[in-house]
C-alpha cells in the first residue's frame, strides 16, 4: 500500500490519489476487522468462550490490529491481522476439523467483502458506464474506491489460504491430510510457528516475483469473474 500512495502521488491523477489515500485505510480496517471477527464468532458458535474472554468478539478494528501484520500489508501488499487465540479442545467437535472452520472463516469473509462490494460496483458499471480517468466525477470516484476494496480483500483471502503457519491455510491443510501425516506436518507447524511470517516475509520480499503473480493471478480472475472487468489495482 506504501508503493500504491507513492506510485498516487508521483502520478498526479486526482482520481488514483484520492482513491488509495481514502481507500486503501477503508479496505484495510474492513477487510482485517471482519476477518478477524468472524475467526472468533466461528470458535465462540463451536463452543469455546477465549474469544470473548480476550475481547475479540467484536467488529472494532482496535481489537484486531497486529503491528507486525499491519507493517507486512504496507510494505509488501500482503499481511493479516491481530491472531484470535482459541481452545481447540473447547469445541464441540474434532479440533482439527474445529480450528479448519475458525481458519476459513476469516478467507470467507473476505471473499463475502469483496462480493458485495464487487457486485455493487458492477451495477455501477451497468448503470453509468466505466470509469472517466481525465475528468472523474463523484460515481467514479466510488467505482475506483470500490475497486481497491474488491481487489484487497481477493488478495487478503488467497494470501491468508498459503498452508504455513500461522496463516489460516496451514489450520485447513492439516484437516484434509490423513492422521499420519496430519501428526508429522502438525509437528512441523508448531516447531515453525515462532518463525513463521518472517519466512513468510523473506520469501514475498526475496522472491516477490515468483510469489506475487500466485496470489495476484487468482486474485485478478476472481475480480474480473465478480465485477465483469478487470481489476484497476
């Protein structure tokens, strides 16, 4: 999001400015409030009451913020959220099973964001054709704000799905893998829990190139299958 404000203000379109200077603020709280949100209404619906207890059943974005996952969301467009701590062994079921349904939850949501705000925009669309980047009136300026908030939250959502701790992926994978192998790649997870998203950063910052058009490709056709057009970010 840093590269996305420098790249605004260096372009000196009012339309690109304004957008990522009042849009990308509004995608990032939504995006990362609800995602976390909905991983502790999940856990506290299969029983177990941490999130409550920790104070995180709530749509407050100060209750959900992490420093280091914010920083990771500027620098290298990518990130997460404040982890919502559970009791795997509080839910009313298998606790793999339970913690893949608290995991998902959160990628869920944010696809459920980019929905609704991409299927508003595509009546937009409909409605009053596309975006005039020259001389941009108060619809486009909409158009280009919905736009953002679609093509973060697609973004947050596949991001959050790679299988290695502590993203939500890696609470998903080991639901699907057999008990052996669950055991032994469970065992992995937690040795590397500790040191998980600064791998994480190091190969999104090392190998961006290799990385980025993983996540951005299926990104990009999600975006242009909801909206009918492709993603302006």
């Amino acid at each position: 999001m840093i590269f996305w404000l420098l790249s605004a203000i260096q372009s000196g379109n009012l339309l690109y400015t304004i957008t990522v200077v009042v849009g990308a603020p509004v995608a990032l709280v939504l995006g990362l409030a609800l995602h976390e949100f909905a991983h502790a209404l999940v856990a506290y619906r299969l029983g177990d009451m941490t999130p409550v207890r920790d104070g995180r059943l709530t749509i407050n974005p100060l209750a959900h913020f992490d420093v280091f996952g914010t920083i990771l969301i500027l620098v290298a467009g990518f990130g997460y959220g404040r982890p919502v701590m559970v009791n795997p062994y509080s839910f009313r079921m298998d606790r793999r099973t339970g913690m893949a349904l608290v995991a998902i939850a959160g990628p869920v949501t944010n696809i459920l964001i980019a929905l609704v705000f991409g299927l508003a925009l595509r009546i937009l669309y409909t409605l009053s054709g596309g975006i005039d980047f020259a001389r941009p009136d108060g619809i486009d300026f909409v158009k280009s704000i919905f736009s953002l908030i679609v093509s973060f939250n697609l973004a947050l959502a596949i991001f959050n799905m790679i299988p290695f701790p502590p993203l939500d992926g890696s609470k998903v994978l080991l639901a699907l893998l057999p008990g052996d192998m669950a055991y032994s790649v469970e065992r992995f997870y937690i040795q590397a829990q500790q040191y998980g998203m600064l791998v994480l950063f190091a190969v999104i910052w090392l190998g961006g190139r290799f990385i980025g058009p993983l996540i951005t490709g299926p990104a990009d056709a999600l975006y242009t299958l909801i909206v009918g057009r492709g993603a302006l970010f």
